[in-house]
C-alpha cells in the first residue's frame, strides 16, 4: 500500500514498501502533473520499496532540500533499508545527484543531470532558472563519493547540453562512473527500449558500464569531442556566430549525428538554407540507416526531416516541402505541429486544408 503526502508548496511525495531490501528514491523529470510521479510504472516492475519525489512547479528542485530529506527519512525509518538508490532523468536526474550528494548514504544514477544551471540551451533556462541561482549546487565543491563509492552519471553525447555537461563532469568530478552514450538527451527512454534500464533497476547490482557495452551504446569519441561539441552548441543557442566549416572539420563530425545537426544549423544561420537542405537531408538518411543512430527516440529522430520541410518552406520550396513532410509522416507519428505544417502548405498551394490521417 503507497503513502502519499501533499504539501502546500511545491514538493509532493509518495511511498510504496517493497521487499528486496532496498530503497529507490525517484525524482521526477519535468511536465509531470501534481499528484502523478515519474517512472512510477517502471519501478512497479520491481520489489524494492520506492519514494517516489516530484517538484509540482518545475523548480529544479531547488529549495527543497528540507522537505526532501524529510520525505527520505520518513520513508528510510519505515522502510530500514540495507541500501538507498537515488535515480532521475533531466531535471530529476540533477535533484538524485544533488540528493545523494548532499546525504552520503547511497548510490546514485542520475541521467542527463545538469551541472550548472540556466545554461544556454539547457532545459533549466527554458524553465526559468537563471544561470546565478544561489540555490543550485556548486558541483564541483563535491570532492567524495557517496557513501558506497557510487554514483554513475549518463549523459547522451548526440546532445549539445548533455555533451557540455559530461566534459563539465570529466573535469571537475572525476569520482563519477561517467558514462557518455551514443544517444540524445532522451537516453533514459533510448536505454529503457533496448532493455537495459530494467537489467539495471531490478537489483542495481549489474555493472551499467558493462550493459552499456553489450548495446553498443558507449560513445567513442570520449570526452574532447563532448567539450568542443558542448560549447559550440552552448554559443549558437546563445546567439553566437558558429562557423560551419569548423563544425565540418571537427573529428566528431561523422560518429556524432549532433555535430552534423548544430552543422545544418549553424549553414542555416549563416544565410545558406540550401546548404542546410542537403545537410539535413544527407543527416536524415545517415540516421535511419545506421545500426544505432536509426534505434534512437523517434521525437528525437523525427526533428531531422521536419527541420528539412522548414527550411524548403523558407525557400518557397512548397512542393518539394509537402512531399518531405507526406514521407515524414509515414516514418513518424503524426503530431500537431506536423498537422499544422500541412495545413499551411496546402493554403500556401492553393489546396483545401485537410487533415493528415492518412499522411498529408
């Protein structure tokens, strides 16, 4: 039977006892509604007892540090577990890290956790905290492991911010098991669809490096192409001028399909959407046939061709626009910007606008 307790500010929590002997305390990513939890219907599958956290208001979790170890120790004094976990995704996968951190008697996994906030491009920012917060953790003021000596950080290096964030781990928290994935910031949901999440949550006692491994999923261009691809993804979403022949010269130009879509961008910016047409195009192809490119999130994949349909419609390209995007949505699920983007080019085409089920 769970246990739930509502707040009146921003933290609500829930706990269900298990069995195996350990406790997984989960932190919610964000966009999750107040009284819902994220990955409670993962962690169902498992026999350890669960806390499940969640920051009603998108905060990061910052300031919450009391009701958090409050909700902990309330559920560590029912619970008595023989070992703690402390796991997130994205937001969730900073407060786990901030949490373990901060308490020292557990282990933790965190995913796509960010170091420092309000970064440009960074998911914090697009929530409103800003890059001085005083709340957020200084962590690179962390300079021991967690009580057992574990804490594992995944970072999906096809992604400008997660990139930025494991050289920033690389350099200042060389405890960390760092992990850097061929995969997208989406690397929770990646892993979870190739069956390595659940090998890793049901006794937490696998080695990760090892299961990451088996799936081929370990970057291989290391920790020099995450600081250069980080910081140049950093400066475009700053507004800043990224050459795209330095992008194209970069060594992890072609193992990194992230490089090649900052590369795509930064043609764009430059003024040569033409460019961007064949970039993105030659990108999408590389993508779906792939080995391991073409198995990552479709919401991730998907962006590719329709970044293409954008850039043909700023050219006046309509034709050629409604035909990628009729392709589009055969490869995709069909979402309400695909159907809007349709819409426009059948006005733009002298068309009736309909809807795209069947595709466009």
């Amino acid at each position: 039977m769970s246990v739930q307790h509502p707040h009146s500010g921003r933290l609500q929590d829930r706990f269900r006892p298990g069995s195996s002997g350990q406790l997984a305390v989960v932190f919610s990513q964000v966009r999750v509604p107040a009284g819902r939890f994220g990955l409670e219907r993962l962690f169902a599958a498992t026999r350890h007892g669960c806390l499940f956290l969640n920051d009603t208001e998108n905060g990061w979790y910052l300031g919450l540090e009391r009701d958090i170890d409050a909700a902990i120790d309330r559920a560590v004094s029912t619970a008595a577990p023989g070992r703690i976990i402390y796991y997130g995704s994205s937001m969730g996968g900073t407060a786990a890290l901030a949490t373990g951190l901060r308490r020292r008697d557990g282990t933790v996994h965190a995913f796509g956790a960010e170091l420092r906030p309000g970064r440009p491009g960074s998911q914090s920012a697009r929530y409103g905290v800003p890059p001085d917060d005083s709340r957020f953790p200084d962590f690179s003021g962390f300079d021991a492991p967690t009580a057992d000596g574990n804490f594992h950080l995944y970072y999906g290096l096809f992604d400008g911010t997660d990139a930025a964030n494991a050289a920033y781990a690389a350099q200042h928290m060389p405890q960390a098991s760092l992990h850097g994935l061929s995969s997208s910031h989406a690397a929770h949901d990646h892993l979870y669809s190739l069956n390595v999440i659940r090998r890793l949550i049901t006794t937490f006692n696998r080695d990760p490096a090892v299961e990451l491994a088996a799936k081929h999923l370990v970057y291989p261009g290391g920790m020099t192409d995450a600081a250069m691809f980080g910081a140049a993804q950093e400066a475009f979403s700053a507004g800043d001028h990224v050459p795209p022949g330095r992008l194209a010269a970069a060594p992890g130009f072609a193992r990194n399909p992230g490089i090649r879509l900052l590369h795509a961008e930064a043609l764009g910016r430059a003024g040569d959407q033409a460019g961007m047409i064949v970039a993105l195009g030659n990108l999408d192809h590389a993508i779906e046939t792939h080995d391991i490119w073409g198995k990552l999130p479709k919401r991730w994949r998907k962006q590719i061709p329709l970044r293409r349909v954008e850039a043909l419609v700023a050219l006046g390209r309509c034709s050629e626009a409604r035909e990628a995007l009729a392709q589009t949505c055969k490869r995709f699920p069909v979402d309400e910007n695909m159907r809007k983007l349709s819409q426009a080019l059948d006005l733009a085409l002298g068309d009736v606008p309909g809807p795209i089920d069947p595709p466009c």
